[in-house]
C-alpha cells in the first residue's frame, strides 16, 4: 500500500522592513523621482518632510532605517514613519505596523502592530492584508476568527501574494474558516506555486500524489517536488528522493534517490521524521556500488556549495 503524505505548508508572519531578520518582503526604497520633483537631496527631502509632505517623511524614515545619509537611528525612523502614517500613507502605516509587530524604534505592541496593519490593509496593501490574516489566523491581539483571517487572505490572495494564496489553500483543505473543498485547495496551491512559492509546490505534489482536489498523478507530483526541492525545500527533496527509489512517477534510479535524500537529510526536514530520512538514505546507498555512491555525493556537495555561493549573493 503506497503511503498517503499529508503536508500542509502555511507561510507565517510577513514583515516588511527590510532590516527585519528573515524578511523577503518590500524593502524601504528612495521615493520615486515622479512622486516628488524637487527632491534631489536628502536635506530638500528633510526640508519638505518637515513642511508636512507625507512621502517625504516615509523617505526621511527609511534613511534613518537604514542609515543612508544619516546615523542609523531605529526611534527617529519609527517618529517620521508614525508622521507618515497618520497622514494616510500606507506605505508608512504598514512598516510601522512591522516596527511594533518586532519591537523595533518602539517597544513591542502587537496591538498597535494590528492597528496600523489594519489602516494599511484597508487601503489594499498585500502585505498589510497578509499580516492582519496572520493575526486573525492566530489570535495575535486580535480575536482568533479563521473566517476573518480567510477573508484577508483572500483580499491579498486576490492580488496575487503567494504567501495568503498558499495559506488560503491550506485553510479550503481543512475547512477551516471557509468549506471544506481540496479543488478549491489545489486550485490556490498552484496560483502560489507558479509564482515560485516553494511550500506551495510542495503541497501541490502531495495533491498530485493523493488525488485530492486534482486527479492522481504521480509524474505530475514528482514535477512539483522537483521544483520546490530545487529550491531547497528539505520535505520536497525527500518525496523526490522516495519517488526515485520506488519509480513512483519517476524511472526508478538509486542514485537519484541518494542524491536528494542526502540533501534532505542535510537540510531541515519539517514534515517527516529524521530516522525516515536516514534510513531511506542508507537504502538508496545500499542499492549503489561504492564508486556511484562516491560519485553521488561528490555531485550532493557541488549542489550545497553551488547554492551556498547563491544564498550568500541574495
């Protein structure tokens, strides 16, 4: 009996300062030439800043962010953000939304951080919309309502964010906060993974492979896994590793089936457990000679050292 994998992938909290540790979202950047004509300098950008122009005032803040013509400075940032903010701009009110969501310029509120994602949200910033889904999603100084949180969701998901669109799908798959609908699961999955959203990938594989919401197709889920596990997905290379060994979707092929699980068991596997990765590794390793088995993972290390060199230029 081939066995049934259910994974379900949900991205977490968007934060959009670029400072932010681990962030991937929409940095601060210099206000555009046709937002504000005479701003050719940080001190015009100052001098209109403090004449009240809202855009130059989140200009202003993100220098200070970041320290670009000004000593870093984290409080003056969030002050000419907070001035920005409550002029209506969404730009400003969703990074400081992000700064009291992380405790950055200000003491840490996730209340006020909910507050100023919600302003943000209703203006339709993606990001902002993500964040509140988040918060409803998880109770986050806000009431815990899956609905509320499925109904943001959307309104990012609608303008193309992967992140809401996956987390989306993971909320039709359980039927939670909207119906129950694995077609309507699958159908956001691959919005998110076409996008290059690798989780996303990786649950549309495993829709492949148990037939839910898409018709069972085991070539189909193999082509997922391939696309997420390429982007280093751990849990993807793992399935890609066990289709290999067993031909499942895949011409079976032994050393295929080491080369991906050995990076699986390499990196950061969330969904299986360790001893599975270890013992398929040592299967596929049995099936090998010692020269393929060498070779094998001579070709494991170029990968790791090929998209070390990649991550550290990103």
């Amino acid at each position: 009996m081939k066995k049934a994998y259910l994974i379900l992938v949900m991205a977490g909290l968007s934060l959009t300062i670029g400072v932010f540790a681990g962030v991937c979202h929409p940095q601060v950047a210099p206000v555009q030439k046709n937002d504000i004509e005479t701003l050719d300098s940080l001190v015009e950008i100052r001098k209109a800043a403090e004449q009240g122009d809202a855009k130059a005032q989140f200009r202003l803040a993100g220098a200070y962010l970041k320290g670009e013509g000004v000593p870093k400075n984290e409080a003056e940032a969030v002050r000419w953000f907070r001035k920005a903010a409550e002029q209506g701009n969404a730009n400003a009110q969703l990074l400081l939304g992000a700064a009291y969501d992380e405790g950055i310029g200000v003491p840490k509120d996730e209340s006020e951080a909910a507050r100023w994602y919600r302003k943000a949200a209703d203006q339709g910033k993606v990001d902002a919309q993500f964040n509140l889904g988040w918060a409803y999603s998880n109770g986050k100084a806000v009431p815990k309502d899956q609905a509320e949180a499925a109904r943001w969701y959307r309104k990012a998901a609608d303008q193309g964010d992967a992140k809401a669109q996956l987390n989306l799908g993971v909320m039709y798959y359980l039927g939670d906060g909207v119906p129950k609908d694995q077609a309507e699961a699958a159908r956001w999955y691959r919005k998110a993974a076409v996008q290059g959203n690798a989780d996303a990938q990786l649950n549309l594989g495993v829709s492949y492979h148990n037939g839910n919401g898409v018709p069972k197709d085991d070539a189909e889920a193999a082509r997922w896994y391939r696309k997420a596990a390429d982007q280093g997905n751990a849990d993807a290379q793992y399935f890609l590793a066990r289709a290999y060994h067993l031909g499942t979707g895949v011409p079976k092929n032994y050393a295929e089936a080491y080369f991906w699980v050995d990076l699986a068991a390499s990196g950061k596997v969330e969904h299986m457990k360790q001893e599975d990765v270890a013992k398929t590794r040592d299967d596929a390793a049995s099936d090998l000679t010692k020269t393929e088995l060498l070779q094998v993972q001579k070709r494991a290390r170029k990968w790791f050292e090929a998209h070390s060199v990649k991550a550290n230029l990103q």
